[in-house]
C-alpha cells in the first residue's frame, strides 16, 4: 500500500467517523427526562463581557432548564463553571443570576464554581448538593458526551435535557467537527479516579 493510498483511507475512516458520531449525537439528544428529579445540572460556558454576560448558546440552556423548574416546583437546580482567564466572572455566578432574574426563587439555586471542564462539573457539583435523581442540562450535542461522563463520575440515575440550537446559531456547526473530537478525548482519556468520585 503507498503512503497516497493510506491517506487516503485515513481521510475516509476519519469522515466515516464524524458522520457516524454525529448521527449517534443527534439521536441521543432526542430523550426524554425523567420528570420530578432531585437536581437539574446547568452545564456551564463561556460568559462573555464585563460585566459578565451569558452568551446565546448558554441562554438557551438556562431558558430550557427554568422551562423545566417551572414545571417541576420540587427540583432544585446546580449552575456549574468556574473563572476562566478571559471571563470576568465565574460562569455559574452569571447563570445563577440569570435563572433568579427570570423567576426561579434562590434558595432552588446553588453554584458550582470551580470546575474548568465538562468531566469535572459532576463531581464538584455533587459535592456542593447530593444530586441524587438528576437531569442534566446542556446543548443539544452535548448531551451524549455529558451523560457519560456524568456516569464515569458516580452518578448513575441519570438522563438529558437538551437545549437544542437553532440552524441559524453558528455554534451549531462548529460543534459538528469540535464535537466528535471531544467525544473520543473524553472516551479515552477522562475517567475520574476513585478517589474523587463522588459517594452515591
């Protein structure tokens, strides 16, 4: 085989690859959660400005999870993100904001601000509030990865809420290649240990 033919398959296997995921990404966004859950996880993003902001994207997570609180008066409610070196404030201190402003009563609302990944938000977050039944929150290519991980880190009883984008939302298609990637990165290399694996 010439080193042109192996490319060439590389290149097939590698387009296969992120067809295929991100069929599999689409379907899995399409479940239902559980209804009543203990806690409803917000992942974080980006917050942008000063003072600090949620970005579209992350509305349209944090629209989606007051949709769910409102529906479910018993279920508390997790915002999750540390400070990055571009944000001027911690993502969850702006999320939690922004669900008190839109009518969600405080005391539902805690904050999880240390994280700086998706595979650390479910073990910080579970050391803030018990999570118990829980429903996690997060765009709608998100969901697949976000749920495994969430697994990874001890919890079990589990399921998704996805806060799909629309197609005129250009994070949309960045998430089609960035997606697929993260996916296989965290498949392969992030498995919290047992010591921070959070108490079920």
């Amino acid at each position: 085989m010439t080193i042109m033919n192996l490319i060439k398959y590389c290149l097939i296997a590698l387009l296969v690859y992120f067809i295929i995921c991100n069929v599999v990404i689409f379907i899995f966004a399409k479940q239902k959660p559980t209804t009543n859950a203990d806690t409803l996880v917000v992942l974080g993003s980006q917050v942008v400005g000063t003072p600090a902001q949620a970005p579209l994207t992350l509305q349209i997570r944090l629209n989606t999870a007051i949709n769910y609180l409102q529906n479910n008066p018993n279920t508390k409610v997790i915002v999750c993100g540390g400070q990055g070196p571009d944000e001027s404030a911690t993502e969850a201190s702006v999320m939690a904001k922004y669900l008190i402003d839109n009518g969600i009563n405080a005391d539902r609302v805690y904050q999880e601000d240390q994280s700086k990944r998706t595979a650390e938000q479910f073990i910080f977050a579970n050391r803030v509030v018990h999570l118990g039944k829980t429903v996690i929150v997060t765009n709608d290519f998100h969901i697949l990865r976000s749920i495994m991980l969430a697994k990874r880190s001890g919890i079990h009883d589990v399921s998704g809420l996805s806060a799909p984008l629309s197609f005129n939302n250009g994070d949309r298609y960045v998430a089609l290649i960035r997606e697929p990637l993260a996916l296989a990165n965290s498949w392969l290399f992030d498995h919290p240990s047992n010591n921070t694996k959070p108490a079920n």
